[in-house]
C-alpha cells in the first residue's frame, strides 16, 4: 500500500521502496566458496614441501577473494531507493555511483522479464525520461515494483496538474499606477 498521496511538497519525502537486485545472483559466489573451502582443506597440508602447502593457501585465498567475497559485496554494493517522489540508484564497491530520476519527469515505466527472470519471479524495469532511461536490473518482485512505480508516477502527475490549475485560477497581481481615483499627474518626477 502506498497511502495517500502527498497534499503539497512542502511535506516530507517519504521512502515507498528499498530493494537490492534479485538475491540468487548470490548462489555462484557462495558455491564457489564452498568448493575453494573444501579444496583448500584437502590440499593446504596434505602436499609434500612447506612452500606448497603455503602456496595453495594463498591461492585458495585469492580464488575465495576474487570468486566468492568481491562478488557478494558488489552485490551489497548496488541499492534502489524509491521514494514518493523520485527513484534512486546506488551502485559502485571501489567508487559510487548515484543516478536519480524524478517521477515528475518519468514517461513510461517498461518492465522485461527472460525466461530465468520470470522463474525466480524477477525481472528488469526501464524508467523513461526523455530521450533517456533508467535501468533496474533484475528486480524481486518486478510486477508489483513495476506496477508502485506507475502509481506513483501517476500520482506525481495528479499534484503537478493540481498545482498548475490552482496557479492559473489565481487573480493577476495588480501593478502599481494611477486608478480612476487618482488622475495621472503631469510635470516632471522628483526622486529626491
């Protein structure tokens, strides 16, 4: 549930969604350091030299590295924040990188499903905006993200249209001149 929407934006904005890409992008990288674990213990001190023994440590510890923990923090790494009013994107392990898009400016929301997507019940959303778009890949859940994205865009758009119709019923401002009361005065002006 959404709630309702939001009476003006002067009010708080508040956090709808948080979500990271589908959790089974998790199985490869915890498999792999099970098999490195199990390998390391068979190997790491059943060779004959010392130097053997110290040298498949360190390359079990790097394929556990490079294969099993880097992949779960870049996992960790990409975060969705979405919000009543815009759709934030977090990723990045060494360096960060932010993209955020208003719903004030979203088109279209386009959701795309394959075939192991739609098995694990995940799928990819496109934000348009423009001639650009947003990517969310591999979302949980994508039909009902996609479908809160929508809501939301759409209620977005119904506060815009309101305020713009409240602007536009208001009176024009009155300039400062002479009334009908008030004749105009001819002759020179005095600022001093």
């Amino acid at each position: 549930m959404l709630g309702p929407a939001p009476v003006s934006y002067a009010q708080p904005e508040v956090v709808v969604l948080r979500f990271r890409r589908h959790g089974r992008q998790l199985v490869p990288p915890v498999l792999a350091l099970v098999v490195i674990a199990a390998a390391a213990g068979f190997w790491v001190g059943a060779l004959p030299a010392a130097w053997m023994n110290l040298a498949a440590g360190a390359g079990a510890l790097l394929l556990a590295l490079l294969l099993g923990v880097l992949p779960v923090f870049s996992w960790l790494a990409h975060r969705t924040t979405v919000t009543t009013r815009r759709v934030i994107l977090r990723q990045g392990l060494f360096s960060r990188h932010r993209s955020e898009v208003s719903f004030g400016r979203v088109r279209e929301v386009r959701s795309r499903r394959g075939l192991s997507q739609r098995v694990w019940g995940s799928g990819d959303i496109d934000l348009l905006h423009g001639a650009e778009s947003l990517r969310l890949t591999d979302v949980p859940g994508s039909e009902r993200v996609a479908d809160a994205l929508q809501d939301l865009m759409a209620r977005n758009y119904e506060h815009a249209t309101r305020v713009e119709q409240r602007l536009a019923n208001l009176p024009a401002p009155q300039l400062p001149g002479p009334t009908a009361a008030q004749p105009e005065q001819a002759g020179p002006v005095s600022f001093w």
